[in-house]
C-alpha cells in the first residue's frame, strides 16, 4: 500500500455535452482536483515525490459537497487485480 496525503486544490462545476444525448443536451458535472501536500508532516513523503494531481469528475452533487476545498485527506493505493473475475477466486 502506499498512502499520500493530499489536499483540494480546486473545486468547479461545468455542463458538457451528455454522450448520445443529441443537440443541447447538456449534463452538469463537478470537478475535484486533489493536490499533493507538502506540509511539515508530509514533508518525508514530498521530498521523494514532490508533486502529484488527482482529478475527479464527480456528477453525485453530495459526492461533491463531501470535498472540502483546503482540506487534506489522506489516499491510499492498493494493489487490485485486473478484473473482478479475478478479485473472486
């Protein structure tokens, strides 16, 4: 597992075309992008990766409303398998 602590950086909603939609049809998403923390407490960690973005567009308005911007969290990467038929055996 590795863990990194990072912060929102930004927060934005936008509409876009929906696919299949056909002319003026637009669906609404928000944008969430976490930034790496470079803190006092984080500082080990960001010596050896100074920089990372996470983007994620979100379209679950409380999804949404749960990213605080300024607020840290902390993310943690784990190993999965490559499809689900494997995650079962």
């Amino acid at each position: 597992m590795i863990r990194c602590k990072m912060y929102v950086s930004e927060k934005q909603d936008r509409a876009y075309a929906a696919y299949g939609g056909g002319p003026g049809v637009r669906q609404q998403e928000s944008v969430v992008k976490l930034s790496a923390a470079t803190d006092d407490g984080n500082k080990e960690w960001s010596k050896y990766t100074p920089s990372g973005q996470i983007e994620l567009h979100i379209t679950n308005p409380v999804a949404f409303e749960a990213f605080k911007l300024g607020q840290f969290y902390l993310v943690d990467f784990v190993e999965a398998p490559a499809d689900e038929a494997s995650e079962q055996k």
